[in-house]
C-alpha cells in the first residue's frame, strides 16, 4: 500500500510539473528591495504574460508545443515570477492549423555541445 500510494504522488508530480511548465512573453522586470533585520533584500520579478492551452498542444510531438497565438491568461498573482523560475527560452513562429492561428514552441537548450 505504501509503494503504491508513493508511486502515486511520484506521478502526481511529475504531472504538475509539466503543467507548470508554460509559455510566455516576458514584459518587463521589477527590482523589489525590502529591508529585513536592519539588511537589505532584493528580489526580481518578472511580470509574465502566459499564453492559453491550445487542443492542438502535442501536434507536432515533444518537445514542441502548440499555444493560442495572441491569446494569454487573465491577469493574477501568476503574473509576477521570481527571475529564478524561469526555466529556460524557447524559439518560435506562428502558423495557421485547421484554420486558426497557432504560435509554435520549441526550447531551446541552455548548452551547445
């Protein structure tokens, strides 16, 4: 019973790990001090415009991803990310699939060998 519920959560994870991972546009940063303890903080954030899901995410296949071009979530507390989140960039373009206009994601690795 434990190995299985273990496994559970593992994958529970995992899933909202890639969840997690979204596209989006970086519009601009925040430098934010705060003086804690008589010492001096800083953070940065990134105010983050995410793109919506799109039913056509795993058109291509990995690691590609398909987005709703022009399309973002709502303004929420999402919207501001510590610089230290940001995973990676990622390359793109837009195209036209069944009609409608698509934005197409590939990352890009941090390395080149």
């Amino acid at each position: 019973m434990l190995i299985f519920l273990n496994r559970f959560l593992n994958s529970l994870l995992k899933a909202n790990i890639e969840e997690a991972r979204r596209s989006g546009i970086v519009t601009f940063y925040i430098v934010h001090s705060v003086k804690i303890n008589g010492q001096f903080n800083q953070h940065v954030f990134a105010v983050v415009w995410w793109y919506k899901f799109d039913e056509d995410q795993e058109y291509f296949g990995k690691p590609v991803q398909v987005w709703k071009l022009d399309e973002y979530e709502p303004c929420g507390p999402a919207l501001f990310m510590p610089v230290q989140r940001i995973a990676q960039r990622y390359a793109s373009c837009s195209v036209t699939i069944n009609g409608r206009k698509k934005l197409i994601v590939s990352p890009v690795p941090r390395l080149f060998h």
